[in-house]
C-alpha cells in the first residue's frame, strides 16, 4: 500500500503497514493502517488491547515472533488475554530447553506428534514432515516483580531442521567463495597489505558464517597471505537444535480435564495461515483509487479500507482465535493501469444506458461512477 511523498528526486512510495485480523474462518474482523517507519509491537499491543475491549471472553491470539519478547507477553497475560506466540531467540528459550529437557535426552525426549499440515495432506505418507513436541513450564517475571505461568511447546520439524542445514550450507559456500576470491586477488590492486586483506574478512564473516570458519591472514616475503578452515566443533554446537522453535501459550487445561499438550499448542498457531492468506487477499483487493491530499491529479492515495476508525464484523460473535499479521507492501503504480481505469471509467454512462430499466434477479445493481457517488436501480 503505497501513496505519494514529495522528495527532491521524483515521486516515490511511502511504506505504509495494515494490521489484520481474522476468524479461523477466514473472515477479517479488525484493520488498521500503520506510519510504515514505526515499531510493530506498539501497533500489536494497541491492537490487542482494541480486540480484547471489542470480544466477548475467550479471546486467543496467534501472533509471529515480532510479539515474542517476554515484556509483550507478561502484559497480555495481566490482561486475561490468551495467545500462542513463538518466542524470539534472545528470550533465552533454548537454554530453558536444555535445563528442562537436558535430563530427559533433548532432542530424543520430544514426543511424536499426530500432525499434518494442511499442503502436506494430498502427498503420500512416507513425504509428510515429522513432527515431535514437549510442553515445559516457562514461568516469566514480569517488570512489577509478578509471575507469569506460562508455558513453552518446544516443537521439532524436520522440514525446518533440513531448511535451516541448508542456509547454513549456503551462508558457509558463500563465505567461501568470497574468501577464495580476495586469495586470488593478494597482492593486486585491492590486497596489497594484510590490512586490506583483514578488513576484507571481517566484512564477509558475517550473519551465520560468523563464528563457523577459522580465517588466518599473515604477510610472507611482502605479500599477505590466507587461509581458512571450517570449525567443525562450531559447526556442530551450531546444528544442534536444528529444527527446534518454542511456542508461548498461556492456553488453560480443556474443559474436561484433559492436560494441554504439546500437538493442541501446535495445532492452534498453525491456523496463522489463515490471516497470512487473508493479507494476501487485502493486497490483492484493496486496490488504492482516488486523488491523494496533495492535490498531485497523478497520485493515488492509499485505500479506505485503511484509514477508518477500528470496526468489527458481525463475526465478531463467535469465540476463536485471532491471528495478527503485519505486511508491509510497496506497490509500483504504473501507467498502463491509470489508462485501463479510464478507459473503464469513459465507458461507464454506456453501462449505465444498458442496464437502466432492467433488472438482475430480486437484487439491486450498484453501480459506483467516477465522482465517488452511488447510483442505485431498483428492479423495475
């Protein structure tokens, strides 16, 4: 979503990030439009706060990670409201992990889970992703000194563990490559002094190849020289918990009392497809039109869908999950579409000709002209 700023250069888009939420069911309930330079957790936070004002009790938000700091948490937890949220990496979940499941054998006390995902159930059998899980305590003090009874789902999938090998695998091919290229280039133009050789190689070691090659440079008879190796015990500690996320819940034990485990957590954060696709489709459908503030006659402002007050829908009545998903879209408006709206808009007093007098079933025909107002046929 995209609308004109003026600038010294020519016209370009400014970033702007629309917040929804949805049903399991698919039905967007709640939007909002964001500054796209702004934080995401205070527009999450006021989101949430709105939601739970808005419902009825049992409301339970699926989120991504840019909620999962334990201080966001702590507070929606204060707040009765429920969520299942994957905790950011700086949390310190996987040293939980170790100490709650170190014991038990780590990885080998995760548990199969009975679970397939929705792309995966038209495959065979022996193709689907396995997947295993443990629900441990993660008890969390919030900024007052309160404690915050929550509960962490360590999940395994092997579809994950082979995606994130297999970034690993490239971030070290592509440090390689680069490293093997400043060792044909010593001693030319650009490698004339270890120096310039070392600041090289702190400019590649980056990202996951950081600590993952041991890189030595020297300089012999005046000419730099290096080598390097991969860290196979880095490598190692590295890979160890492949494929390991944790989900956040504060979900209660079921009505029955049946415990929570660690499948019912995953199954509820694996309906965040849902409003992932729901984003897609306001993308696609949200299409801006009109004239920006600016007065610019060529500009096209951002849709309205994204600049109304908070509203609910009349889903709003049934008790389930929302899920919350930023997307931040910068769409290119071209020319070529400016002139297909004209064109439509040129032959619109046409249409109007051959529909006036006539009539579609039992319904009304809404037609929306070019000055924004509505014209309504009534049959007959």
């Amino acid at each position: 979503v995209v609308t004109r700023c003026w600038t010294s250069h020519p016209p370009t888009g400014r970033q702007v990030k629309p917040l929804q939420a949805s049903t399991p069911s698919g039905v967007g309930v709640y939007f909002r439009s964001r500054t796209g330079s702004g934080s995401e957790l205070p527009s999450f936070m006021a989101a949430i706060e709105a939601l739970a004002g808005l419902l009825p009790p049992g409301l339970v938000i699926v989120a991504d990670s840019g909620l999962g700091y334990t201080e966001n948490l702590c507070d929606a937890d204060a707040a009765n409201v429920k969520f299942v949220v994957p905790l950011r990496a700086d949390t310190g979940w996987a040293g939980r992990f170790d100490a709650d499941a170190g014991p038990l054998g780590g990885l080998e006390a995760l548990q199969p889970l009975d679970y397939v995902s929705q792309r995966e159930r038209r495959l065979p059998e022996p193709r689907h992703t396995t997947w295993k899980g443990l629900l441990r305590p993660f008890p969390v003090t919030g900024k007052d000194d309160t404690v915050h009874a929550l509960r962490a789902a360590y999940i395994w999938s092997s579809e994950e563990a082979a995606s994130v090998a297999a970034a690993r695998e490239r971030a070290l091919a592509t440090a390689e490559a680069a490293l093997t290229r400043v060792r044909n280039g010593l001693g030319g133009r650009w490698y004339k002094t270890r120096k310039q050789v070392d600041a090289r190689v702190a400019k590649i070691l980056t990202g996951q190849a950081q600590d993952l090659l041991t890189v030595a440079t020297g300089t012999r008879a005046g000419k730099p020289w290096i080598t390097w190796s991969r860290d196979q015990d880095a490598i190692a500690a590295a890979s160890r918990l492949d494929g390991l996320y944790a989900l956040a819940a504060n979900l209660p034990d079921h009505d029955d009392g049946t415990p929570l485990t660690a499948l019912d957590v995953l199954r509820v954060y694996k309906d965040q497809w849902i409003v992932e696709q729901r984003h897609r489709d306001l993308k696609l459908s949200a299409l801006p039109i009109g004239q920006c503030g600016d007065g610019d006659p060529g500009a096209i402002g951002p849709p309205h869908i994204g600049q109304q007050q908070p509203q609910t829908h009349p889903a709003l009545g049934q008790t389930g999950i929302l899920g919350l998903q930023f997307l931040v879209a910068l769409a290119l408006v071209l020319g070529i579409g400016l002139a297909v709206l004209a064109g439509f808009l040129h032959l619109l007093p046409d249409a109007l000709e051959l529909v006036r007098g006539q009539t579609v079933g039992n319904g009304e025909i809404v037609i929306v002209r070019q000055d924004v107002q509505q014209t309504t046929l009534q049959p007959g």
